[in-house]
C-alpha cells in the first residue's frame, strides 16, 4: 500500500513535470547529478558533465561505472514514476553494454517498458550525448516489482 503522502508527492511530480524532490530522495542521485524531465508522454534523464564523475583524466571520459549506474538508476526512477511505487523498484539483473566513450558532456538517457509481468519488469536504457542515434551506451535490466503498476491518470 502506497503511504498517501508519498501517492500526492509522486501525482503532483508527474503533474508539475518536477521531479526533482523524487530524486533528492535518493542519495546517489545526488552525488552523480541526476535530472529528470518530462518529454511529452515521456521522461528524459540527462546527467550533467561534472568533474567529479570522470574516470580518465587523459581524455577526458565519464568513469563507467557512473554511465553504468545512471543508466540503472534512470530505469528504476523511470518504473518507480509511472507505476506510482513508494519504493525504487529492486535490481535483479542489469547487463550494459558500452558503444562509445563517454566524453566531459552532458550525457541523456531514455527508457523503454519492455515486458511488464506480476513481479517482474524489463527495461531497456538508452544513453547518449550528442545525438540520440548515436548511442554511447545501451543496457537491460530486470526490476522486482512489489506490487502491479498502475498508470499515471
């Protein structure tokens, strides 16, 4: 059961297109700099070059395991908005895969409901920079859900 509180909270985000008080709710959010945004019926999550997330100096590139956990965080923020859950959804598998390196940019992800079940979720993630046909990574992970979604009204 959904505290109502935290129902109101996440009906006004999706309402207002704020989700900035969803995410302060997270810690590591915080710490890499996650965004989220509506894009019509859609969310984008976008991660703001910053120097704290870099893995190579020499290039300089975003550390991987920061793309990697945007992109796992971006997916169970992108079910825990639209299936209203109190709780981010819990992590069974998550499998990347890196296509290009991750330049000092602002990098954006996108996220796609693959196959929904009573307990289990799919998600496909898309990360980009400079454009979204060009892809800097791609991943998919499977969520536990506890409860089964229920649309956005």
């Amino acid at each position: 059961m959904i505290p109502p509180e935290v129902h109101r909270q996440l009906r006004q985000a999706h309402a207002e297109g704020n989700y900035q008080p969803l995410l302060q709710l997270i810690p590591y959010a915080g710490l890499i700099g996650i965004e989220c945004k509506r894009d019509g019926d859609d969310l984008l999550f976008s991660l703001p070059a910053s120097k704290h997330n870099i893995g190579n100096p020499l290039l300089p590139a975003i550390h991987g395991g920061v793309i990697a956990g945007f992109m796992e965080l971006s997916a169970a923020l992108y079910l825990m908005i639209f299936s209203e859950s109190a709780t981010v959804p819990k992590i069974i598998d998550f499998s990347i895969d890196y296509l290009r390196a991750g330049h000092f940019r602002d990098t954006h992800a996108r996220c796609q409901l693959w196959r929904q079940g009573r307990r289990v979720t799919n998600v496909a993630i898309t990360a980009w920079q400079g454009s979204e046909q060009e892809p800097i990574a791609t991943a998919r992970a499977h969520f536990k859900i506890e409860e089964l979604p229920v649309p956005l009204k």
